[in-house]
C-alpha cells in the first residue's frame, strides 16, 4: 500500500503507557536519485531516503538522537510541537542553538504531552530539509474516545523535489529573476517515492479512513481532492477540530490537514485521489510549473476508474480555518495588549533578485543566537537595544494577549507564515488596501480555529492572536525556503525575566557554540548593551508601514 497505514486496533494498543521513544537519525550525504530524473547528493538518515515517520503517543517523550555526518552543522525543528518550557529544543540554527558542529551528537527531548496530531521534522539550519532531511511525526491522542471516529490512519506526505542540491539551485537563482525561475523545476514525491510510479491506496466498503496529509514542502502548494467522496475535516496543524464538510484540501508549505473519509459500500467502481503540484507566482510552463498526480482509490482490482466532470478550483469547497472550530472550544483572547503590524517588504538587487523583510530589516543570522542573549543580559533583556536590529526582534511580557496583522500589500508573490512556539487563532482576512472591493473575512463560529502555518494571499492580511504564555524565543518566518532565506522572519522574545528564571541551555548546546566559534553570553554582538559594532549593518527596506501598539 502506499500509504503508511495504522489499524486503530494497534494505536488503541499504544495508549496503555507514556514511554521513552528513542530514535536515533544518522545524518549523512547519499547519493540518489528519487524522482527518476536525476542523481544528486542528497541529505538522509541511516543511509536511507525517505526518512521513516516517527510515531509517538500523547504523554511519550521522545527522544531524538542526531549524529551530524555531514561537513556543517546542523540542527532539527519540529514542526508544530511547542517545546514548552525547552525552547533549547526547538531546533532553529542560530536561534535557539548554535547547530550540532560536524560529527557531534545531541539528543533533542521532545515531550508531548500537551499535544497530539499530525507534525513533522526537518532541518533548520541553511536550506538541509529541503535536500532531503525531513519526516512526518504523528502524535496519537490518549483520549481513545476519538477512535470512535474512524477505523484506519492513514498517512500521506507531499513533497517537492528538486533536480540539484538547493546551494546550486541558488547559485542559479543568482543569476535570474524570480519569477522566471531556471529550467529544473520540482518534481512531487507523495510518501517519499516518484509520484509517477504509486502504488494505490485500498478501500474496504464501509470502513472510514482518517487520512492525515502533510505538506512536507518548501516551496510549492499541494491541492488534494478525492472525488466522488466527501471530506471531513477534523484536524488542522495539530489542532483537533469539530468535523466539517469539504471537497477538498489546499496546502501551503508546512500545513497539515486530517480527514476522515467514508468508503463506499459499492464495490463497482475505484477512484482517483487528486494530487495537484503549483505555485502561483511562477511562470507557467505547461508539464513543468503545474503538475497532475492521481493516487488511484482502489475498491477492486477490476473494477474502473470513475470520472467526474472538471470543476474549476472557484467551484469548489476547500478547507477554511476561518469556517473551522476546535474541538476545545477556546474562546477568542481578549482584550489585545499589544497590536503588532508586520508586512512583506522587498528589495530587488540586482538582476531582479529580491531581498525580503518581515519589518523593516531583511533577517540575517547573528554571532550569539538570540536565546542566549534573552539568558544572559539580565533586565537589558527587556530591551530591544540587546537585539541586532536584523533580528526584528519583538519583545513580549509575560501572559500578554497579542494580535499580529501579518500584510502581505504583493500583487505578484505569495507567502506563507510559520510561528514556531505557538498555534495562534486564525482571527481574520482582508485586503491590505482598504479602498478594496474585496470583503474582509471573519472567523464564522463562536470559537477562532488555531494553526501554526497559514499562506499570505496577495494584497491580502491575515490577523492572528497568541497569549504570550511560552516563555522562549520564537522564530517566526515564510516557510517558502527561498524567502526565509532571503530574510522573510522575525523573532518574537517572550518573557525574557521569565525565561531567566525557568530555563537552563544543556551545557552541550553552549559548547557547541564554543566549537563553532559563536559566542553564549551578552547582545547579538558578544557586548555589553547596545554595542553592535562588531556586526555587518542591517539591511533597511521600506515598505508598508508597520507598528507595535501597546
């Protein structure tokens, strides 16, 4: 089966015991080729691509070992988890940690109590993930409850796939505009295999499949549909929803949907499980920016495949944040404490290559990772003065309700935002100009669904609300892995006094940095105050305004 399925018979038999899950990942260079085009070194784990999916159950620890095979340093995030109280462990290069220097070890502790559903691990130093190094982790809910609602758990991951290790694609990338792209688009992996050559997924008359899809991807968008079926949305991004209808699902990079599907009790026909490839701001080249996978649904091997009309995209029901509710029901936070506006602002270099900023400077990395200044600067903690004006830092108070209205005033470029430490609520849509005929759009239950990715129409908002109850330091960034690294991010610092109190770095993190030649105390510079004159000046770009009212 393609598919990694898991009857609820055995998950049930998971849900007796928290445990210490140990995985270990040997991180090393491989060559191979994985959409049958081309042959090239990628990053795997143990010798091998894919990389397994790890499966955890709420309560487990796990316990993630990483040997560091490769000739730079590299670290993991865990997409989606809120390393409550560790933020150490969140995995962001030069962020939270310095990285795991060449053939190091560091065994990242995951706990998962507080959470359950569908995530993923990939790398997050320079552009490591999207060369091979990511998996998909399910957490299972200890509520058993749940499993009432469905009888198999099927995982699908999505995946792009590139013609050349990234640091050549962005060779490339130098010498043209971005629009325009080069010529070695992505091909689609779908559970880490050529898309082309799949094996199908079998359905059983009656039985309900929940079918966990994530987008494993750092560039492009995936549409899923299954027609003929009906959707039933119960998960986005880890967050447990009330089940709603949909046709179909509509992922930027990073997201994550759950649904459950119902078979047919008619054996007559098999059916076809639509995979759509895109990405709206590249020029389209017919066979190579837009790409068609059909995952066959298979009821009985001799049995035809049903066709269904077309529907254009406009006719059909996709999956809204804005139209879910959580199953918890957590009520809007209010009131606001602080209202913060960040926009994407972009300056074209030359050759027409942008630079991009989430603020008024485009992200750089920075000697002494912003943790560890939040650690070691005592009440200058509190002050952005500490923090290089490159990292668009935000400094947060302890238990404050924050609204971010996340602008994206483009007409040409898509983005995607990603908030690392917390699911915020999706609390509103709408044109960045507000002369636009285009309707503003508010979350329709009584209770605002939560996420952790969300994309960024053009000339579009999106108003989000955290409460600042995870002391830690937050990377906030485009998971579109070109932009971020071309500094789409900003971090938010949050209760630093707390984090002083609470936290302890492992010490094989802090001689990490030591070995790495990074210094583990004082502002983003290793100095005392405000003193940054050892740091290249930020980039400033202008654009549309942004603030930060209390």
């Amino acid at each position: 089966m393609l598919a990694f399925t898991l009857l609820i018979l055995v998950a049930g038999g998971l849900q007796a015991l928290a445990a210490r899950v140990q995985v270990t990942w040997d991180i090393g260079y491989l060559n191979i080729s994985r959409d049958g085009f081309s042959t090239w070194r990628a990053i795997g784990a143990n010798g091998k691509l894919p990389i397994p999916p790890i499966y955890v159950t709420q309560g487990d620890v796990l316990e993630l070992t990483t040997i560091n095979h490769l000739d730079k340093p590299l670290s993991l995030h865990t997409h989606g988890l809120f390393q409550r109280n560790s933020t150490y462990y969140d995995g962001t290069g030069m962020v939270t940690e310095c990285g795991i220097p060449p053939n190091a070890q560091f065994t990242y502790i995951i706990e998962t109590r507080d959470q359950c559903g569908t995530y993923w691990v990939h790398a997050h130093y320079e552009m490591e993930g999207i060369d091979g190094l990511r998996a998909a982790l399910v957490i299972l809910d200890q509520d058993t409850s749940l499993l009432d609602e469905y009888d198999e758990d099927v995982l699908l991951t999505l995946e792009d796939w590139g013609k050349e290790p990234y640091d050549d694609h962005i060779k490339q990338l130098q010498t043209i505009a971005e629009v325009d792209m080069p010529p070695n688009h992505p091909s689609v992996l779908i559970n880490g295999i050529n898309a082309n050559i799949l094996q199908p997924i079998r359905f059983t008359p009656g039985r309900r499949y929940r079918l966990r899809v994530v987008s494993m991807s750092f560039t492009y968008w995936f549409k899923v549909r299954l027609p003929g079926h009906t959707m039933q949305v119960i998960e986005a991004d880890g967050i447990s929803s009330h089940p709603s209808a949909v046709d179909g699902l509509d992922l930027c990079p990073g997201q994550r949907y759950s649904v459950i599907i119902t078979a047919h009790e008619s054996l007559d026909y098999n059916y076809a499980l639509n995979v759509t490839f895109y990405n709206d701001f590249i020029v389209e080249i017919p066979g190579a920016t837009t790409l068609y996978h059909h995952v066959p649904i298979v009821y009985h091997d001799n049995a035809p495949i049903k066709t269904f009309p077309v529907i254009e995209d406009k006719d059909v029901k996709w999956a809204d944040e804005l139209a879910m509710e959580p199953r918890d029901e957590q009520v809007l936070l209010e009131p606001v404490d602080q209202h913060i506006v960040r926009s994407v602002k972009a300056l074209t270099k030359d050759l027409g290559i942008p630079i991009y900023a989430f603020g008024n400077h485009s992200y750089a990395p920075v000697p002494v990772p912003p943790l560890f200044t939040a650690l070691t600067t005592g009440d200058m903690a509190l002050s952005p003065s500490v923090y290089a004006p490159q990292l668009n830092a935000i400094i947060l108070q302890h238990n404050q309700i924050v609204e971010l209205e996340l602008c994206n005033p483009d007409s040409i470029i898509v983005h995607t935002y990603h908030s690392h430490g917390h699911a915020f609520q999706v609390v509103e849509s709408g044109p960045v100009n507000k002369n636009s005929s285009v309707p503003v759009k508010r979350f329709k239950g009584r209770y605002p669904m939560r996420r952790d990715t969300i994309t960024l129409a053009l000339g579009q908002y999106v108003r989000v609300r955290i409460k600042a109850d995870n002391p830690g330091v937050w990377y906030q960034h485009c998971h579109q892995e070109q932009h971020n690294y071309s500094g789409l991010a900003f971090t938010l610092v949050e209760a630093p006094d707390v984090m002083q109190r609470t936290l302890s770095v492992p010490q094989e993190m802090v001689e990490f940095c030591r070995v790495l030649g990074h210094p583990t105390q004082g502002n983003s510079a290793g100095r005392v105050g405000s003193d940054m004159a050892s740091i290249e000046p930020p980039l400033a770009i202008h654009g549309h305004a942004d603030s930060s009212d209390t």
